[in-house]
C-alpha cells in the first residue's frame, strides 16, 4: 500500500497535483512551494506508469481532464518510454485538421467516431482534444461508458493549447 501511495503521489506531483491524504482526494497546486520535494524524493520509489492519477471520484483513478499543460507535460514524461506513450486523439473534422493540429495527434471526427471507436486503443492513456473541449468531452464520456478507462479530456482543446502550450498553432 506504501508503494502504491508513493507511486501516485509522485505521478500526481510531476504533473502538479498534490495528494491529499486526509481527504483520499487531489488538489492542483498552482505554484508548488520551491522547497518542497517530490513525495518520492526519486525515481526509486516511483514505480508508476506517467498516466496513473489518484483522483477521487474516478472509478478508474484517471482524471476526466486536464489543462493543455498538463497534457503536454505528461505526452513529455512518456517520450523516454515509447511502449506506454499515450495517444493525442484528435476529434475535430478533416479541415480543421488541416489547418492546425499538433504534431503527433491521431485524427478520429467526431462525425465518424462511431464507426471507428474500436481504433481508439484500450491499452494505453488516451489525451483528446478537439477545438474548445466541447465535443472531445462528448468523445471521452462516450467511451468510458463504452469501457475505455484510460480517456482523459484536453480542456480548452487545440485553442488552449496554442494560448499555453504552443503559440506557433494558429487560432481560427
């Protein structure tokens, strides 16, 4: 139980969350106090996967979403371990796509997501994004309640992060 404690604190912490052990629950730190350490003080005791999140609420532990940051910071953690890397799910329509996407995203549509949901893999951290987080939500509660666990929501979309992550994507 230790382990695992440590192993979510620490995966939580990276990606700024902090545990709250009274509660069971999470809290996002806004700005972590600079003399604080990670829970696990090293990648010794943190034998979780990057994806792995503790959040109350959750019946799979995975958060419903997370901030254009966030997702960026955990599709950065993963680059070491190409096995595990999540997949950047793209549901915007073909010419949207066209015009901006981030490198490395799998375009679904959302018009076809139905006819191609079996695509998705249920083995792996699924991070969607689609313009402003509306119809990537939509996507990431059909699927959980279709039995994917692992689907977590971009919140803000391609539009939050080109505001956060990356200024080179246009806005349209």
């Amino acid at each position: 139980r230790v382990s695992a404690l440590m192993s979510s604190a620490c995966s939580l912490w990276r990606h700024g969350t902090a545990l709250d052990v009274l509660t069971g629950g999470s809290r996002l730190l806004l700005a972590p106090p600079a003399n604080l350490k990670p829970p696990c003080h090293s990648r010794k005791f943190c034998t979780s996967r990057v994806h792995r999140f503790a959040v109350k609420g959750f019946e799979s532990g995975v958060p419903l979403q997370v901030s254009a940051v966030q997702a960026q910071q955990i599709l950065e953690d993963a680059e070491d371990d190409p096995e595990s890397a999540p997949i950047l799910l793209d549901v915007r329509e073909q010419f949207e796509y066209d015009f901006c996407h981030v490198k490395g995203s799998v375009l679904i549509p959302t018009s076809e997501f139905a006819d191609r949901c079996d695509e998705v893999p249920k083995d792996k951290l699924v991070l969607v994004m689609c313009h402003h987080g509306v119809r990537s939500m939509q996507v990431v509660r059909f699927l959980r309640h279709s039995g994917w666990t692992d689907v977590v929501n971009i919140a803000g979309g391609i539009h939050a992060w080109s505001d956060t992550v990356d200024p080179s994507i246009p806005f349209y």
